[in-house]
C-alpha cells in the first residue's frame, strides 16, 4: 500500500501567512521517488484588513478535525518554518514548529527534511512488525534528530579539512565554506510533533525553547459567569485546562543547567547574567561555534572567514540536538498549540489555552464551525482558564492586556492578541514596523493550532 504524504511548509515572504488544513495535498511514495501532488481546493484572499494571508481549507478527518499553521514574520528574511504533513490514508500526522537564529539556513534544512526523516524512519521500523513500540519511537526520534544535525554541523567541516589536505593547485576552500557551512553558522530551535491517531498518543520532542501545550476541557467546572453564555442553555461554557508538553531548554531550567555543570564541572562561567555562554538557550540544531571543538574552530578561523572561538569556549561541545520527549494519551475534544519563541514572549500558556478555549466556546465547541458572535473585547482573568502570572513583550509595550475575540482563523486570533489584543493602534505599528527595527520590538511568530478528533 502506498503512503500519501501531505506538507503544508511555511513561511511566505507575506509578513502574515495562514494556511487551514485536515488532510490535505500529498507527496507519494512510490518507486523510490516522491512526487508531489496536490488535492486540496486553495483560496487566496486578504484575512486581515492590513496583510494578505494564503488560506487553504481542506476536508476534515476521524483524526483531525481542524488544523492550522500560520506565520507572522519579524526578520527579513524570516527566520522561522512551521510544516504540518499527514500521512494518508494511515492515522499518522506529523507537525512541526522551527525557530531559526543566525539566519533562516538550519531551520530551513529541517523543515525540509526533517519530518519526512522521521515518517521514513519510524514507517520502515513498523514494516518489520507491524507495530511500533513506544521505547522504538522514542529511540528513533532521538536517533532522526542526531543524524540530521550531524549532517549539519559534522560532516561539511570535516569535507572542508579533506579537501584543504589534497595535493594540486589550491582550491577555493573559502568559497566551499561559505556555501558549504551555511547551516551550521546558522542555527535553530525546534518542537516536533507525531500523533498516532490510532493510538490517540501525542509524542512531542523538543530542542531548544520553542514550545507546545495541549488544552483539555475540564469535565465539571463552568467558566465564569461574567463570560459568555450560551445562546440555548443559557449556561457558562466549560473552562479549560493546560497541560504542557514540552518544557524550554534555556538557562532558566534547572535541569538544564544541572545537566551542563556536570558536564562541564570546571568552568563556573558558564551561566552569567540569566545566559548560558551568552546564549538564551541550551540546545540548538546547527550552531557549529557551540560544537566543533577548539582546535577545529581554530582551523577555520584561519582559513575559511569563521570566527575566533568564544573566550570561554574551553570544552565544546556545549549545544546537543538530543530531544526531550514526552507522550501524552489524547482525548476527544483536545487540542495542542505549538509555537515559536516568539509567540510565547507575547503569550503565557494559560493565555494561549484561554483564547482557543474561548474560540471554540464561541462556536458551541465545534472548531469546524465557521461563524461566530460579533467582536467582544475579553479581560484576561476572563478567559475559559485558570490564569497565572507571566511576564511577556506587553510590559515592554507599556499596555495592559485585553484580548480581542474575533476572526474565523484561531490562528488570526492567537497572533493577534500576541501581538497587542484589543489595541489596534499597537497590533498595527508591530505588523507595519519593518526589519531590522521591528526585531527590537518582537520575534518572528509561527505557529499550529490542531484540533484533535
């Protein structure tokens, strides 16, 4: 039987990308070669009264009942992709979320070739049995992301030495490494997601500080009755609860920072002023400078433009692309959001969870439902969720928080109230803002909404 593949890959050079998918488009394997082929009906048409956008709504399935991807970019070029692929006509479905810093190259190698990696790779291990055991998975998935950096990182300098050794007339090796060392001078972040709908479980690997949280509806408890009610009972809509599903890898996990210490027990500079060797993360794909060792650093600031290794670089390496990775039994009803760093600098998770919740609210519980009520203006203590503290870009921006409940798309609705809720002025001077300046204000946003069936 052959396995239709679908990939819906962003960004777009448009500073506010959509795209609404179920099953949608494929990429058949079949002969050895992947062909692409799309079967999704595409509507381009202005969902913002600021931006073009690209939609693309496709038929919803027994697995996903909805699913959206969207990307509002900062950078120029944009530095994050966010890519959803199912997988037809089996249950298995695919996401994922990568943040690139140092230029768009390493998260554009992943989005390219990571997912359809990892469906290869876990599709030929079920072949053998015809089942996937949870151990396997995990193994694999780590096994995927190693391999893939390692492409990234090890192998193009370790060409570049072969080739600076031949004997003959010199070679061009500094022009070899400006094309050959893009990925790895570069670097990313990244949040993949695998759900097996057959199994209805949810194994979500992190690098680095992108993120993914699921909301759940909590079975007793109404939300506030200062909310909306609903139109036919006349009684509260449910509330909502978070639960996590990846946890940041930056210099604020104390796990992290236990995990380097041992690591690296004689060097007590390692973290200063809430950054680990000047860097707000711990992880990465790519990011050679955090990888190759000192001698090889050396090499190439020698002889191919690299740069002079870190004062404080004493035992590299010190980025991993080793995922954590956590599974989760989904239930009817739930949904995950994954995003960008960018995006949880403007949100907290219990935000996030309460806009979605109230979204779906609106539409009597159904994402698939394409109207709603009018526009409402929504403090945040009256989200659907029990709300927390959390410092976010709004402090920054000098605006209290209140969100904003309109827009067909949840994903429109998520960056809009990331990115000034209610205050129109504010979402407007961040959207018109050009690069480089608008990256003083925010990061690039990308982002998938998916709701479970």
């Amino acid at each position: 039987m052959t396995a239709r593949l679908a990939r819906l890959c962003f960004p777009s050079r448009s500073r506010l990308f959509l795209g609404v998918c179920g099953s949608v488009g494929a990429i058949y394997l079949a002969s050895g070669q992947r062909r692409l082929h799309a079967d999704a009906s595409t509507t381009s048409e202005s969902k913002s009264s600021r931006l073009p956008s690209f939609n693309v709504r496709t038929r919803p399935d027994d697995v996903v009942l909805r699913s959206e991807v969207l990307a509002a970019n900062s950078n120029d070029p944009p530095e994050d992709y966010v890519i959803a692929m199912p997988i037809e006509p089996f249950a298995w479905r695919f996401y994922g979320v990568f943040d690139g810093h140092g230029g768009p190259q390493c998260a554009k190698y992943l989005y390219d070739k990571l997912l359809l990696r990892l469906n290869d790779t876990l599709w030929a291990h079920y072949l053998k049995d015809n089942v996937i055991w949870l151990e396997d998975i995990h193994r694999l998935v780590k096994e995927t992301f190693l391999s893939i950096d390692k492409e990234m990182v090890d192998a193009p300098a370790e060409r570049l030495r072969a080739e600076a050794k031949k004997d003959g007339p010199p070679r061009p090796i500094r022009t070899m490494a400006a094309n050959e060392l893009q990925e790895s001078r570069s670097g990313s972040s990244a949040v993949v997601a695998f759900y097996q709908g057959n199994l209805k479980q949810l194994h979500v690997a992190v690098v680095g500080d992108c993120r993914a949280v699921l909301g759940r509806k909590r079975p007793t408890e109404p939300a506030p009755q200062t909310l909306i009610l609903d139109a036919d009972s006349g009684e509260a809509p449910p509330k909502y609860d978070v639960h996590v599903l990846s946890i940041d890898q930056t210099p604020d996990n104390l796990d992290e920072v236990a995990r380097l210490r041992a690591a690296h027990p004689n060097e007590p500079q390692l973290f200063r002023g809430g950054s680990f060797l000047g860097w707000g993360i711990t992880r990465a794909f790519g990011t050679g400078v955090m990888k190759w060792g000192v001698e090889m650093q050396n090499w190439m600031h020698e002889n191919v433009l690299g740069r002079k290794p870190h004062a404080l670089c004493q035992s590299p390496p010190y980025f991993t692309a080793e995922p954590e990775i956590t599974v989760t039994d989904v239930q009817s009803g739930d949904f995950m959001i994954m995003a960008s760093d960018g995006f949880w600098e403007c949100l907290t998770n219990e935000e996030a969870v309460g806009l979605v919740g109230l979204w779906l609210n609106l539409r009597g519980g159904n994402p698939l439902t394409e109207t709603a009520t009018g526009e409402r203006v929504v403090d945040r203590q009256d989200l659907p969720v029990d709300i927390k503290g959390g410092r976010t870009h709004y402090e920054r921006w000098g605006v209290k928080k209140r969100f904003i409940t309109a827009g067909e798309s949840v994903g429109e609705v998520l960056v809009r109230n990331a990115l000034g809720g209610a205050d129109k002025d504010l979402y407007d001077a961040l959207i018109d803002t050009p690069a480089p300046h608008s990256r003083l204000l925010r990061d690039d946003i990308s982002l998938a909404v998916v709701f479970f069936a």
